[in-house]
C-alpha cells in the first residue's frame, strides 16, 4: 500500500509530448507558358486595346474636321463626267416612263384623296382634343 501514495514523492508529470510544427507546402505556380495569359494580363490586355481604341477615334474624328468640305473626285480618262451621267440617267428615266391609262389614273387619283382625307380628319381630331382640355 505504501507504493500507492508516498506523501514525500511528488507526483510524476507526464513526459511532454514534443509537438512538431506543420510544414505549410506551398503549392507551385502553375507556369505561364508563351502565348497564354491569366486573368491579370488579360485585363491589362483589354484595356490597353482599350485606349488603343479610343486613342484612334479620336485621332479620326481630327481627320475629319480636317477634311475638305468639297474635295473635286479625280476621274479616269474616257470616263463621263458627273453631269454627263446625270443626263444620261433623266434620258432613260424619261425613255422608261408613260402616260398612264384611265383606270390607272383614277386609281392613283382616289388612293391619293383617301390619303388626303385621313390626314385632314386626324388633324380635325387633334385641334377638337385642344379644343376641349382648353
């Protein structure tokens, strides 16, 4: 019994146990290869095109405020002018047209006078409207 409890003996502590500290395993960067991009480039691609883009536009709109408000067309020998080609375009349209028949006339005439009226009676409708919010 004497071996349970020796009041002069202090108790025994455990043996500490020796922690070992947890390596942190850094995971390797995954490699960009030529002619791939990540996120980061590839916004900083995007807004470089950006301003490319916008650099450009500007520099357009100068050139056009720069440009001539008439500017004489340079034409090939043998090649009609632009009256010439007027002329010529009023000659076939004439050339093409006729005098149209009775009933292709009154058809003309009515479709005409219906337009007339519609336009008149939705008018007459918008001065009565005025007429009584006055």
């Amino acid at each position: 019994m004497e071996e349970m409890g020796k009041p002069d003996e202090e108790p025994k502590e455990a043996p500490e146990e020796q922690v070992q500290p947890i390596e942190v395993k850094e995971e390797p960067k995954p490699e960009v290869k030529e002619g791939t991009m990540n996120k980061r480039s590839w916004f900083k691609k995007k807004k470089k095109e950006k301003e490319k883009r916008e650099t450009t536009i500007i520099q357009e709109t100068a050139k056009k405020q720069r440009k001539p408000f008439f500017k004489f067309k340079k034409r090939q020998p043998g090649e009609p002018g632009k009256i010439k080609k007027t002329i010529s375009q009023w000659k076939r349209t004439l050339e093409v047209a006729r005098k149209p028949g009775k009933e292709e006339y009154l058809a003309s005439a009515k479709i005409t006078g219906i337009g007339i009226a519609l336009l008149g009676f939705i008018g007459f409708i918008i001065f009565m409207l005025f007429q009584l919010v006055k």
